[in-house]
C-alpha cells in the first residue's frame, strides 16, 4: 500500500536556506524516479544519486523542525513511488536486478526518514521511521541479503527501544513490536545464529500481550525453526528441536487461556495439534516409544478427526517397543479407517515390514488385499507394497525365500491382476514385471532355481501387452527352461523351451534344446539340434564352440565331434571364429582318440588338417613362435604315435598314411626355418615304406608299377636328407637307429628288387650296409634269407650277406650255432641252385666250413639235426657222380659225408653202414 503524503503547514512557510540545496537534489531524483517507466530496469544512479545528497544532509545536522517536515514529506514521496513501481513491476515479472534496486531505493527512503525521525507535529514518529527499516528488511531477507535485512531490523529495534511499552496502546504496533522480533529472529536463523533467533523468540514471550493471534504467531515459528532441525536428520539437534517444540506447545496452552473468538480457539487447537504431531515425531527419533504412544493417546482424546499420521506413529512406537502384536492391530485399523489416504498406509505398510521382516508379510498380504477390498488402491501402490515386501533379493537364506513366497501369492491374487489389467496402468504392469523378473534373476543367481522358477512364472502374468510381448514371453520361458534345468526336470524345462522357439525361433532357443537332449544323453537329438543351429537368422560359431564344450564335459563323445567338425567348415568362408582353427582340430582328433576303433576317423581329420596346413601355410595354421612348434609337433607325435599303433594291429594301410602325414607335419617350417625335423621326416618316411610293404604281404598281392616308383621316390627323399654319399654313412649311423637304418636297406633292397637291371644296385646297398656300425648278425641273416628266396631273389646278395653274417657270428666269443647251422644250409642251397654243375668247388668247400666249425665243439653244441642234415646231404651226393662213373667225385662226396656223420653223435649206425660201404666200393 501506499503511505499518505504529509502536508504541514510549517513547509509552505520556506525552509533554511542551508538545506535547500540538498533537499531539492533528493526532490529532484524522487522526480526522475516518478517519472521512470514502470517494468524497465532501474539505473543504479537514482540510489547513487539520492546517497549522496543524504550524506550532504546528514552533516547539517541538527535541522529545524520545517527542515525534518521537508524531509519527511520527501522520504514519503520516494517510498510511494516505489510502491508504485513495485506494483507494476508485479505484472511484468521482474528480474532480481530490478528488485535489489527497489530494496535500495526503499532503504534510502528508510535512512531519509531516520533524519527526521524526531519530528515534532506527527504523531509516533518512531513506530513509522521503525516499520520504514522493517518493510525495507522484509525485502532484504526475500532477496537473501540477510546482512541488509539485519542492518534495517536492527535499526527498527534501536528506535522502538526508546518506547516503553506500557504506553503503547494501540493493536497494530504491539503487534508491530512482535512482527518485528521474528522477522529478526528469522534472520539471524538463516545466517546460523541460533541462538541469537531463539533468543529474540524468547524475548518476543514479552510482548504478547495476551492476544490470542500472537501466540500463534509465535508458537508458529518455533514449530517452523523445530521442524528445520528436524529436516536435516542431525542427532546432535533433537534434542533442541524437542525443546522448541515443547515452547510451541506451551504457547499454544497459553494461549487457549486467553482465547476469546472460536476462530481463534480453532487455529490454536489446529496448531497444538500439529505440534503434539511433530512431538511424536521428535520422540520417536530419539526412540522415546512412551513418550510417542502418550502424544498420540492425547491427540485421539483430544480430537473427532483423527489424522492419519497418528496410527503410523502409534504402529511404529508399538513396532520399537518390540509389541508386534499392538503394531498390528494398529496396521489392520488402518484397513478399517477409509480416511487414511493411501500414502499413508503405504508407508506404514514399507516401515512395519522393515521392521518385522519376514515374519509380517503375511501380515502385509492380509492387509493390502484388505485395503484392496475396501478402497480403491491404486496400481502404483501395489508397486511399492511388493518391492517393499520383497526386500533385497540379493541376500540368501530362509527368510529370502519366504518373502518371494508371500510375493509369488500376493501377485497371482486376482484383486492384483484386475487392478493391474487396465490399458491405463500398462506402465504400472511393466514396472511390476521387471520387479519380478529383477527378484527371480537374482534367485537365479544364488542358485535357488525353485524359487527363481515360480516368481519367472509370476512375472509372464504381467507381461507387457505391447508388441515386444511376444518376444519378452519367449524370452520367459527360455529362463524358466534354465531353472527346470537346474532342477535336473528335464522334460519341464523341454516343454518350455519348446513353447519359446514357437514364439522366437532363434538360436538360443535351439541351443538350450541341444543342451537338454545332451543331458538326457540323446546324442541323435544333440546333433540334429546342432545341425539346425546354422540356419537360424542369429547364428554365431560361437555357439558351435559352446556345444563343443557342453559335449565334452557330458562326455558325449560322438556330438563332440560332430560340433567340432561343423565348426570347422566356417574355417574357410572367413568368418570370425571363437578360437582358431588349430586349437579346433587338436580337440577332434583327441576326442576321436578317445574312442575305440577310430583311427579311420582320426585319419580322416588329420588329412583334413594337412589340408588345410597346404591352403594356409605353416605360419597361419599353426601359429608363429613357439605356440606355433608347440601344434605342430603335437600334430607330428600323433600322427607318428598313430602309425605306431595301428601298424602294431596289423593294420598297415592306416599305418603308411599315418607316417606320410607325420613326415608332412614334421617338414613343416616355423618362422622361415631353413627346414623342419629332417631327421624325423626321415624315420616317418622310412616307417612308411616299411608300413606299404607290410600291407602288400598282409593282402598277399602285389604292388603296382606307380606305387613301387612311389615308395622308392619316398626312400629317396629319406636318403638324400641324410646320406647323399656313402662317407656320410656315419653321419647317419650316429642319428637313425640300427633298426631303423636296417629297415630303410630291406626296404630299399626289395624295391629295387622289382625293378630290372638293379642287382648290382642292390649288392653295394647291402655292402654299405654291412660295412656300417649299425649292422649286426641278424640284420644280415633276415637278408639273406629274403634274397634267397622267392620270385626276386638274388643270390650274389644272399650269398654276400649270408657269408658275413656267418663270418660275424665265427668271430664273436660265444657264436650262436643255431644261426650258423641255418646259414651253412642256405649257403649250401644257394650254392648247389646256382652252381655250375654237381662238382662245384663253392659247395665242397661249405661242407668243409661246417666241418671245421665242428671240430672241437662239444656234444650237442652244434645243433645235431642240421649236423645229420649237412651228413647225408653229401653222402647223398655222391649218387649222381656214381651212376655217371665218376667214381672219385662219389668218393669225395661218400668221405666227406662220413667225416660229418663222424662229429654227429646218434649217427652211429648210419656211420658203420656207410664205413662197409666205403671199404666195399
């Protein structure tokens, strides 16, 4: 409101001419300021200006009585206009920079009138220069400058201080007096002074004067200060926010004592009321329950409307007392009472389960289907009931699983469904779902699958009716096939899966279907669901790897391999795979190794990886460095212990191929090495040959032209590694076996025997061989056996070897008579077969060898029926030369026989017999 201009007769009668000059400049700004067009900005220079004619003014003081008129009037004239520009800038929403410098220009007027605040002629100068600094200090506190505000409130005090009060008559400045205290008080609580603002309350208790409106007033604003304390949840300040509240409370019982209007008594009451409230509150804080339970015993006593709030304290002093029995009756009268709002009763709900836990959430079922029952509830509510009940389902344990129990019940009642159904509370209904489905995943995760199932189970009851439904259902029952998993009830979870892959055909579908079939051990079903997976629009190999692994674990031993075996036909196409293409290959071959009578298969695979080793180079297939060495000779000791192995079975195809492939793998070269294992290569294509060789006798056939050119061609890759020269036969000895050496001359000895015009090149292979440190009697006896005999002998050979042999076993300490018996007989076939006529020297001469060789032996230690054999032989060859009449060849033969039957023990009467015959002839 505007405050009416002072006219006086003292200002038309002239003023002093020492103050005119400043008192025109203030006239003149005030002018300006009437002038200014209300809702624009406000220049700083009108405060500016006023400032500075104030301050020329305040050093020509004292002023006469018609000077503080002046002034007066002129403090007036500037405090309407702003009030002027304040109620036209109300319309405009002004901005702060407008305000402030209507607060300045308002505390200019203030200090103006202060000049002259002891004017003469006006009545209670000092009320209105004081409400000039509290109007003014009002607008400083808005603003938030409480500095400026505390300034012009204290400026009011010091001016009202010299006013007793006794002499004050008048309503509106004893209520000024009050007025001003709080607003003081309020300052000094803003800036943290608090005990200067409960300092001036307690001083305000003096100038009530027993009006009925300034008790409220005061017992209102030490609620206001209580509740702030309250507000910052600070434990230090209950205890004093308890202590404002009993002031409040003590206010507003002394002031229904002087109470005369029943308006006055109402708002009172209404204020004792809302502070017993806020007492309770205070007391519950502190976890004084009794004293809670009291103030609410006389808040009902005391009033027919009971608010709300007072059964929630009532509940949770009982639920501090440890009364849950007293808590609960208090929660179900909340059911009864249709004038709690539902905010209420929802909080209520949320503290009484927190307290009690599990143990109470039958009792929250009971009253929230209750509450669904009497009122309408809305859908949000039912929300913050189950989250509530449902806690933390993270944790694990007992009492987890019975709150997701009385969940599960309270989410499949009917009243629940209905409330949730409506196309209005679709979001509602999907907050619930994700509720449910977060509290199952987490079951899930703790391994409690039972729990987990029944709650996914809930949450397809609040699925989403918008188009994702489709996809979020399919995606529920893929969950719930996972807990039935868990649960090892296979044909449940197979009856869920198959209801998500008729609403979502993909690939995890597909995948949990093979998981099942694996652990019912239906290997048929695995692999079809293995083979489906590749026509699914989501396919990764990834999954591919997946049941790899889940068949490996199983111990399912033919979908292992049929995983890995599709795995590895992405190879090629280039897509991005889980693991490299090495890795995959090892584990189908160690898979099939596992199993019996695979080594078909086995070669099957390795072929497939020496494929792929020639496509993609030694580098790229195995890797580089030594990861790279570390495949590939696992490749190359498999393959060779595979050779190994079915070449000790008799089975010598399966065993050539194998030692071809670990000749290939060993050649491979790792980060450009020069070579691989040559020696290695060597001994696998020497195994080779031998193992080709084994085959044709084991068939009983005979190898074509082109394979026999191929094994020599094999040999020959063997032989130019490792002896290009005979004076590097050393070198060879020093790194093949004995055996193995032996192995490559037999076989080198019978492909070449099969070719024409090779003898000599068989003889020097036996030469070099015999000559070696490698060779021994045994060695030599096996070829000359196998050359003596067969289609493709070759005596030159198989005397040769048969003869050193002979000369070996003679040289040694203990000779082995068994083995010179034989080679004496071979010697004496060989030579008789291939001899010029029945008087070859060669042949006389091997019966004399075994003569001598006699001579001295023990009895029996030359082996007696080779002994009778070498006897009657040349006894028996005197025949021919007899009937021929050669008669001194017969006797040569018929002597020698004799001589041998001599050293023959058992030959005794054959000995006499042929003794007659002797002296006879």
């Amino acid at each position: 409101m505007k405050i009416d201009e002072i006219s006086s007769p003292e200002l038309r009668g002239g003023q002093n001419d020492l103050h005119s000059q400043p008192c025109s400049q203030i006239e003149s700004s005030i002018k300006d300021i009437e002038k200014h067009v209300p809702g624009t900005a406000l220049p700083d220079s009108f405060s500016t200006d006023l400032r500075r004619s104030i301050s020329q003014l305040n050093f020509l003081s004292p002023y006469p009585n018609s000077v503080k008129l002046h002034i007066w009037k002129l403090s007036y004239r500037l405090w309407n206009a702003c009030v002027d520009l304040s109620n036209a800038a109300g319309f405009k929403n002004s901005g702060h920079k407008i305000d402030e410098e209507h607060a300045k220009l308002r505390q200019v007027s203030a200090d103006l009138l202060f000049l002259a605040s002891d004017v003469s002629g006006i009545p209670s100068p000092a009320f209105k220069s004081a409400s000039f600094f509290y109007k003014t200090g009002l607008i400083w506190h808005d603003l938030r400058k409480f500095e400026h505000a505390n300034y012009c409130f204290e400026k009011a005090t010091d001016l009202l201080s010299k006013v007793e009060i006794s002499t004050i008559s008048e309503i509106e400045e004893k209520r000024f007096l009050l007025d001003l205290n709080i607003a003081r008080s309020r300052t000094a609580w803003e800036v943290s002074d608090r005990n200067l603002a409960v300092a001036l309350l307690s001083r305000s208790k003096s100038v009530l004067f027993a009006v009925a409106e300034n008790y409220k007033a005061l017992a209102n604003q030490y609620l206001i200060f209580g509740k702030a304390i309250l507000s910052k949840n600070e434990v230090s300040g209950v205890n004093e926010a308890l202590r404002l509240m009993n002031d409040a409370l003590e206010l507003c019982e002394r002031g229904l004592t002087v109470v005369k209007r029943t308006e006055d008594t109402l708002a009172l009451k209404e204020l004792r009321s809302k502070t017993l409230r806020f007492l309770a509150a205070v007391h519950l804080q502190r976890d004084e329950f009794e004293s809670v339970l009291k103030c609410v015993k006389v808040l009902r006593d005391g009033e027919k409307d009971q608010h709300p709030s007072l059964s929630v304290l009532a509940m949770k002093a009982w639920l501090g007392l440890r009364r849950f029995g007293e808590a609960e009756k208090e929660l179900r009268g909340m059911v009864v009472d249709k004038g709690i709002p539902e905010g209420v009763w929802v909080s209520a709900v949320e503290s009484y389960f927190q307290v009690v836990g599990a143990a109470g959430a039958a009792t929250v079922k009971g009253v929230f289907l209750g509450l669904l029952g009497r009122c309408h509830v809305s859908a949000s509510a039912a929300i913050r009931v189950v989250s509530k009940v449902l806690g933390d389902p993270a944790g694990a344990g007992e009492e987890t699983r019975l709150r997701a129990k009385v969940v599960s019940d309270l989410v499949s009642d009917d009243r629940i469904l209905t409330l949730l159904s409506g196309e209005d509370t679709s979001r509602e209904r999907t907050a619930m779902h994700a509720l449910l489905w977060n509290c199952a995943a987490e079951h899930f995760r703790s391994k409690d699958f039972q729990t987990s199932a029944e709650i996914f189970e809930k949450s397809l009851l609040y699925n989403p009716s918008d188009i994702e439904s489709r996809n979020l259902r399919a995606k529920g029952f893929r969950v719930l096939c996972l807990c039935y998993m868990g649960l090892s009830q296979l044909d449940r979870a197979q009856e869920y899966i198959n209801e998500a892959e008729k609403l979502e055909p993909n690939i995890a579908s597909t995948f949990l279907k093979f998981k099942i079939y694996l652990q019912k051990n239906e290997c048929d079903g695995s692999i079809s669901q293995l083979q489906a997976m590749p026509s699914r629009l989501d396919f990764t190999t990834e999954f591919l790897s997946l049941a790899a692994h889940e068949a490996i674990v199983c111990r399912c031993h033919p979908v292992t391999v049929a995983s890995l075996s599709l795995l590895l036909n992405f190879y090629p196409t280039g897509k991005q795979m889980p693991t490299t293409e090495v890795v995959v290959f090892r584990t189908l071959v160690t898979t099939l190794s596992q199993g019996p009578q695979n080594d078909s298969d086995i070669l099957k695979q390795m072929k497939r990886a020496h494929t792929r080793l020639s496509e993609l180079g030694a580098d790229k297939f195995f890797g580089k460095g030594e990861i790279g060495r570390r495949e590939r000779n696992w490749f190359s000791v498999n393959a060779w212990n595979s050779g190994v192995k079915t070449g000790q079975e008799d089975q010598h195809a399966l065993s050539a191929e194998f030692f071809r492939l670990a000749s290939e793998f060993y050649g491979a070269s790792i980060d450009k090495e020069k070579e691989g294992n040559h020696v290695m290569v060597c001994k696998s294509l020497i195994m080779t040959v031998s193992a080709i060789i084994s085959d044709e006798r084991q068939r009983k056939s005979t190898l074509l032209e082109n394979e026999v050119k191929e094994a020599i061609s094999l040999l020959d890759r063997a032989g130019k590694m490792l002896m290009s020269s005979s004076t590097e036969y050393d070198k060879l000895e020093a790194i093949i076996e004995p055996n193995l050496l032996f192995m490559y001359t037999w076989c080198a000895f019978d492909l070449y025997s099969r070719i024409d015009d090779t003898g000599s090149q068989q003889l020097l292979l036996i030469k070099r061989f015999a000559n070696s440190k490698s060779c021994n009697p045994k060695y030599l006896l096996q070829i000359g056996i196998d050359a003596s005999q067969g289609p493709r002998s070759n005596h030159e050979v198989a005397t040769f070897a048969l003869s050193t042999c002979l000369s070996t076993l003679l040289a040694s300490s203990s000779p082995d008579y068994e083995s010179v018996a034989l080679i004496l007989r071979k010697l004496v076939s060989l030579r008789s077969i291939h001899g010029a006529d029945s008087n070859d020297d060669a042949t006389m001469e091997t019966y004399k060898q075994a003569y001598r060789i006699m001579v001295g032996l023990k009895e029996g230690e030359y082996p007696v029926e080779e002994a009778k054999w070498l006897a009657m032989t040349a006894w028996n060859r005197a025949a021919i030369p007899v009937r021929m009449g050669n008669m001194d060849e017969a006797k040569r033969w018929m002597s020698m026989g004799l001589e041998l039957a001599k050293k023959v023990p058992g030959m005794q009467t054959y000995r006499s017999c042929m003794e007659d015959f002797v002296a006879g002839f």
